[in-house]
C-alpha cells in the first residue's frame, strides 16, 4: 500500500471518529448541519449531488418524553 493511500485511509477513520464524538457531545448542532449540507446538495441541478443530498439527510429527531419507550424512568414499560 503507498504513503498516499495509508494517508487517506488515516484522515478518513480520523474525520469518522471525529464526527461520532461530535454526533455523541453535540447531537443538535450536528443535526442542524447535517440537514443544512442536506438542502445544500439537494437544490443542485446535477443529479448525483441530488442523490448525495438525499443520501446525507438526517433522520427525524424523536421527542423525548412519555411515549417514546426509552426505558430510562421505566414508566412506559
């Protein structure tokens, strides 16, 4: 394998972890980005960045509280 490529494959399991400790310590304001990149590529007039946007669109944000079964306070269960 060439420096190049190890070099690659090391900034790309740097910026992965990078984004999961940020998904993990602040879950709002990756979510905002993620849906802003998102609409970003989804308003292009290519359709692979289309793809890439629908792709890259994140999940709905469930409501915390009764309801949701999180099984934290045990009282839904």
């Amino acid at each position: 394998m060439s420096a190049n490529w190890q070099n690659i494959l090391i900034y790309a399991v740097v910026l992965w972890c990078c984004w999961r400790l940020l998904r993990r310590f602040l879950p709002d304001w990756s979510w905002q980005t993620q849906a802003r990149l998102s609409y970003f590529f989804e308003t292009r007039q290519s359709l692979w960045f289309k793809r890439l946007g629908q792709g890259l669109r994140p999940a709905a944000s469930i409501p915390a509280g009764c309801g949701t079964h999180c099984s934290k306070c045990k009282t839904c269960a």
